[in-house]
C-alpha cells in the first residue's frame, strides 16, 4: 500500500502504525509542520504554516480560521505531490488542526481515515468542570467551544473512516458520526514498560531511589490544572506530614499544553508550589522537569503511589504506562479514567476535587503496600490484555488500515513513483510521544 500520514507533530498516534507498514514493505509518507523537530521515521514531506496569512478575523472564529489556512499550507506541499504523479491509497490525518481538510480536493479517489482524538462541548467535558476556574461561561464561550468543531465536523464529513483511543472519546462525537468511528488505542510496550525490582532513579541531588523507597510520583507533560496540579499540590502538605520519609517526584513542564496559562504571566506550577510552599518539606520534593523516556519507566516502576489526576478529557499515555510497570495509580474518578480502572480492583479513585481523600488514600498506600499488591498486578494484567502494544494494538490498526487496500478491494496495481519519496530514513527504536510524559527527546 501507499499510505500518506498527515500530522503537524507527526509520528504522534502513528508512530507505531507506521514503523509498521514500513517494515512490511508499504510505501509511507509522512506531512508535517515544517517546525517539527522529531526524528523521522519515515520519508518526510514538510509544510510551512505562516500564521500572518491567518489575518484578524473574529475572536469567535479566530481557531477556525487557523485551520483553514494551515489546511490550504498543507495543501500546498500535497499538490506537489500530486503534480510529481504520487497518489496515495490512504491517507491517516488527525481532525486537528485543519491538515486533513483538502486531502479531497487533491485526491478525490483516495481513501481518508482521521484520528477522532477530541470533540469539543460547553458541558459534560474539559469546559467548565472545574468551578475553580471559570465556572461559569459567557455565551461567546460556550459559542466559540461549539465552533471548535468546525474542521473537525469537515474532517469527519470527508472520511472513510475514524479511530478514536478510547470509547469514551468516541461517544464525545454526534450518534451519527459515531458509526464511522473504531476504538483503537495506540498501545502500550508492555515488553519495554513493565515491573524491575532493581530499578532506579537518580535524583537531582544525586540520591539514588529503588523499590523499597517511599516514592510518590506525579506525571504531566506540563503541570497545569487540566490534569490536576493544583489538587495533588494541596494534597502534599498532610502527606508529607504522616510519611516523614516519603520523597515526591514531580515530572513536568512549566508550560500549559491544554488549558489557557495563567493570565498574571506566572506559571500554573509556581502558583500551586506558592500556595503551599510553606507546609512543605521542600527538600523531599523534587521537580525534575522534562526527563528522557527510559528515566520515566525506570521513576514508574520504583514508585509507590502514583497519582494521575484529569478533567473528563483525552486520557493520557502515562497512567496506562504506570500500571504497565506494576505501580499504583491513585486516580480521578472521571472519564475516561474509568474506563480502564475499576476502583479497588486494579487501581484507586478518587474524586477529582478531594485533596483531602487524595491524600489518605496516598498515606494507606505507603503505610502498608503489601496491602496493594494484587491491585499492582491487577493493573499490569489489565493493561497487557487490553493495551498491549505488540499483541493486541498493532494488529488492530494493521487489520485497520489493510481494509483500504486496493488488493482487498479489488483495484488494479499502481505503479510505485519512488522518487518522489526521496531517500528514506532508517527507522529509529524509540519510544513515543505521550499526551503528558514530559520528556527531554521527543518519543
């Protein structure tokens, strides 16, 4: 097959599906931003977005407006293509963005599949949960959340067909957009992530922590109340006051990759650090910042108790990882959260709002963790029979992709135009990029 993958971040979701059709022969091409600085995998075409050319059109129509121009700069480096004869059998973009939104214009015969990621709502999500900030939203809000949809309902419109991590995320989507959509979750490297006695990690101040430490750990790409911050910090102060020997490590960015940032200028993670700086024993808490993908498997299999907190939003990579590597995961009772864990059987919930619960469940968790052993296996067992990577995921999206072959389909052969590839990369083992590991390469 000649399958084209278009993503401003590309490899993202594709990472594994791609390295995979590559090892099997297909032909695959990837689109991206011309900023993307990722390895490349596979062949890669660039395009260059200039958000001048966006213009100043109305607040409420400001991100739609963004995705119509990205799309038409993608579009540019497609026609290229084309005009070089290449014709793909498929094309994988995501909803996103506006990048996939003249694939049909330039090649109305090929096949569109799209990554439904995230449909966007003024209730029942990520908007308004959390009565801390902004509880109650304007109409141009509640408005301007509806229009986000736009290019992903143009998106949608055009393909042959969806895929969606979780069932949750698939029923955020109109009853009569759901039928295109199959629930493929990209999968976990159970093989790569799974439980090491002899794991450690080296703290910045050079202390070396193992498994028989009292290690609490906490995930984000960037700390921000979007997945929770704020909560886990004002959980620490009773914590830290019952566990004398307790160490919390903290992964994340000072940024803001969800939510909207501050509007003072400061950084989510120093406002929640000032708020309880001075009930914390702050030489036991440690922000390591961005760290190499290796260095969070080995910090998720020594860790005690990790705590993964979100809005009912896109579900991140980091908590199936930490129950792949054997710990506890003490999470938000919210979906899709729930989906995957089932509170006293594989892991912990916990109501979002409840600093005060977050905390005592941590302190039973690091005062007696034979207690919690069978919910450390349960939640590795529940991740390789449900995520696994090699086993159960790549097949799927394989089986996926293949049912727009044209040999299944019954069409003529095309003849291959390799050169328009241009020399191919060798491909890179690395691991992938996560919705919230903050990492120093990006995987």
């Amino acid at each position: 097959m000649r399958v084209l993958f278009i993503h401003q971040n590309f490899p993202a979701q594709f990472r594994h599906i791609a390295q995979l059709l590559k090892k099997s022969g297909d032909e695959v091409l990837a689109l991206c931003d011309s900023r993307n600085t990722r390895p490349e995998i596979v062949p890669v075409r660039r395009y260059r977005f200039n958000e001048a050319n966006v213009g100043k059109p109305s607040p409420l129509a400001a991100s739609f407006s963004q995705h119509v121009v990205r799309g038409r700069h993608a579009a540019d480096e497609m026609l290229k293509l084309r005009d070089q004869g290449y014709v793909p059998d498929l094309v994988f973009g995501h909803v996103g963005w506006g990048e996939a939104l003249a694939v049909r214009d330039v090649w109305p015969s090929a096949k569109l599949a799209v990554h439904a990621e995230f449909y966007y709502s003024a209730d029942g999500a990520n908007i308004g949960f959390d009565p801390e900030f902004r509880a109650t939203l304007t109409f141009n809000e509640r408005y301007a959340a509806r229009l986000n949809n736009a290019p992903i309902l143009l998106s949608m419109a055009d393909a042959d067909a969806a895929v969606a991590p979780t069932q949750w995320q698939k029923a955020r989507y109109p009853s009569h957009l759901q039928s295109k959509i199959q629930v493929l979750h990209e999968g976990i490297d159970t093989d790569v992530v799974a439980p090491d006695p002899a794991a450690t990690f080296v703290l910045p101040n050079g202390r070396t922590l193992g498994v028989k430490d009292e290690v609490i750990t906490f995930v984000n790409r960037n700390l921000e109340p979007y997945r929770g911050y704020h909560i886990f910090m004002r959980s620490l102060p009773a914590i830290l006051a019952e566990r004398k020997n307790a160490q919390v490590v903290i992964v994340g960015g000072d940024g803001a990759s969800y939510g909207p940032r501050p509007r003072d200028g400061r950084s989510w993670k120093d406002i929640f650090l000032q708020e309880v700086r001075d009930a914390l024993p702050l030489d036991r808490v440690h922000f390591v910042g961005s760290i190499p993908y290796d260095r969070f498997v080995a910090l998720m299999q020594i860790s005690s108790a990790h705590l993964y907190l979100t809005y009912p939003f896109v579900l991140s990579w980091s908590m199936l990882e930490a129950m792949s590597a054997g710990a506890l995961v003490i999470a938000s009772k919210t979906a899709p959260v729930e989906e995957v864990i089932v509170d006293g059987e594989n892991g912990l919930l916990v109501n979002f709002f409840d600093a005060e619960r977050l905390a005592e469940l941590t302190i039973e968790a690091l005062a007696a963790p034979s207690q919690f052993q069978d919910l450390r296996k349960a939640a590795r067992r529940a991740i390789v029979d449900r995520y696994d990577l090699k086993r159960r995921c790549l097949p799927e999206w394989m089986e996926f992709v293949r049912q727009f072959d044209p040999a299944r389909l019954g069409k003529p052969a095309r003849a291959s135009v390799g050169r328009v590839l241009g020399v191919e990369s060798g491909i890179a083992v690395v691991a992938r990029d996560s919705h919230d590991v903050a990492i120093s390469n990006p995987r």
